[in-house]
C-alpha cells in the first residue's frame, strides 16, 4: 500500500482554477508514481479556509477520478498558514517507493523534496528586509540578512583601525575575518568570533561603512562565495542590493523592493528614534540619495532590478500588502 502526499495552491478562490489544479496534481500524481486508474483507492482532500468555492473532491471527480473513494475536509483558519492551498493524500494498491508531488506555491512546504530561493533586492530602507522575514515566516524556510554580513565586515574593517576602505587595505583582512551566522530559536545572529553583533551594525555610521565597503570586488567575492554556500544547502529567502542580478541569478524568484526617498527616510527616522537615536528626517534622507548613488554606481556588482524581477513599489502599501503581493506572485509562478 502507498501513501502518497501532495498539495498544490490556487491565487484565487475560484471554481476553475480548483479544477485545474486539483487536476494537474493528481494527473502529476499519477504519473509519478506510475499508477493506473484502478490502484487508486482512496483521495483525501484538505484546503485551507479561503478556498469555499467549491469542493476539491468534486474537482477531482469532474477531472475523470471516479474508480476511488473521495473525500473533501476543510482546515481550520490558521494564522500564517500557506493561503488558497490544497493538500491531498492517495492511498494506492501498490508496493514501493511514493513520490510526494509539491507544485506551485506549495513546493515550499516540502523543502526536503526541492530547494528553491526568493532574492529580493532593493535600496536602503525600501523595507525588503522586513518582508524578507514575514516571507521567510511565511513558508517556513531560511531568512539570510544578506547586509547584515556586509555591516559586520565594515565593522570589522573599522575596529582594525582603517579610516579608508581600499582593495590593498581590506583584502588582507578577509583571510581572517571571523564572521558567521547562526540561526538562534528561528532568528538570526551575526557573530564576529564570539561576539554577537547583531545590535552593533545597525548603528548609522556602521550603515555608511557598509555602503563604501560593500563596492569593493573583494569584500563582494568573499560574502558572495559564502551567500552562494547557504543557498545551496537549504530554501531561503535573500534580500540585498544584488541578489536576483548577481548572487543567485538562477533564483526562480526575484523582486525589486523600492520606495520613494522620503517615504524611506521616515522610515528610517522612526526605527532609529525608537532605538534612542537623535536623527533629522532631512539628513537621513540625504544620506539614504548618497547611499542609492554609491550602490547604484560602483564598479561591480551595482544595485540593479534583475530583468527578470517582479517590481514593487512599497510607498503606499503597508508591510502586509507588500508580503500578500509578493505570495500571489510566487505562486502564480510555480
């Protein structure tokens, strides 16, 4: 007897889009696992609570699956739960290994069965890191702070004593730069030897060291080459200035996060005065235009919207809107 498990997920709570997809699943199922009509004998559906429209049993029956029994259960509303999903389970009159089919936005619920990754770039302050994360929650998988890897590397640079980042002064540093990231009760940390410096390189003058050391090719190589290591191991969700373009240009997700100047600025105001810092609106903003020309004009690896990257412009959508857009997206996609 096999137990088969799979999901699939719909953008909208629609009729024909249910039958499409309950029937791509199980005709996916099915070939997969190189079953016959007749070895199917119990489907089992689930969907979450935003699916109403009609039955994915019923789907499944339109879709020609008539020989097994069917059944239709719906989830209760769960917060953060994966929306418009569907999740079914086939019991099958064979022996042997079952291939568990994932398709669409639900690939990201099984991570042992496909590792996929979501690059989100931007400019300073667009609120990609902030979404990074909510995505991250969201399908449960990896959140790497790409900049705060950059910011640790200024800051290291700065306590070694360099008032001026240039490739003959930072390279040598590199070959001993203790930085590494750990992952502590789902957040992480960014650690220089044992220190933990995650609160450190927030600070606004660690922020600009950051931007000038960041254009340098060989900070660049080295944080890429460790980026790239991650990625490679486990689902995750990357945010910075050259992700989808440079870093993980085969990512099957990509965004460009922006927002005006001002809208960034205030941004950036509230959350450094909320941290005890006395800042003006007007200086943060200039410094947020010189930080976009800096990334946007160095040498290698500029900041720079992917061909293939779905903008979003956030000036006008909170953070919940801004992380909605971008699921219907990914799951419009897969």
């Amino acid at each position: 007897m096999l137990a088969i498990r799979g999901a699939t997920t719909i953008t909208a709570d629609e009729p024909q889009q249910i039958r499409e997809a309950v029937a791509q699943l199980l005709r996916e199922i099915a070939e997969k696992n190189r079953l016959r009509a007749e070895e199917m004998l119990f489907i089992l559906f689930s969907n979450t609570a935003d699916i109403r429209s009609l039955y994915p049993a019923k789907a499944a029956r339109e879709a020609g699956f008539v020989s097994p029994a069917l059944f239709s259960a719906a989830e209760p509303d769960i917060a953060g739960a994966l929306p418009l999903c569907i999740r079914v389970l086939v019991l099958a009159e064979k022996e042997g290994k079952a291939a568990h089919v994932y398709l669409r936005g639900a690939a990201s619920l099984r991570k042992d069965l496909k590792k996929f990754a979501v690059a989100l770039d931007g400019p300073s302050g667009s609120g990609k890191s902030t979404v990074a994360k909510l995505l991250a929650e969201k399908f449960d998988i990896l959140y790497l702070d790409t900049g705060a890897m950059y910011r640790a590397c200024a800051l290291y640079a700065a306590r070694a004593g360099l008032s001026e980042f240039t490739e003959e002064a930072v390279r040598p540093l590199l070959a001993s730069l203790p930085l590494r990231v750990e992952y502590i009760d789902g957040a992480q940390h960014t650690m220089l030897g044992e220190e933990d410096v995650s609160e450190a390189i927030r600070r606004p003058e660690v922020s600009m060291a950051a931007s000038r050391i960041s254009a340098l090719r060989c900070v660049r190589e080295k944080m890429v080459e460790m980026q790239r290591k991650i990625a490679s191991e486990r689902s995750c969700v990357l945010d910075g200035r050259d992700i989808g373009s440079f870093v993980l240009p085969n990512a099957p997700f990509k965004f460009y996060v922006t927002a005006s100047s001002k809208v960034r600025a205030e941004r950036r105001c509230k959350e450094l005065r909320a941290k005890g810092f006395a800042v003006e609106l007007g200086a943060i903003q200039k410094e947020i235009e010189e930080r976009d020309a800096n990334d946007m004009n160095r040498e290698f690896s500029p900041l720079v919207r992917a061909e293939d990257a779905v903008l979003v412009d956030t000036s006008d959508l909170t953070i919940g809107e801004v992380v909605d857009t971008i699921c219907k997206k990914i799951q419009e996609k897969v």
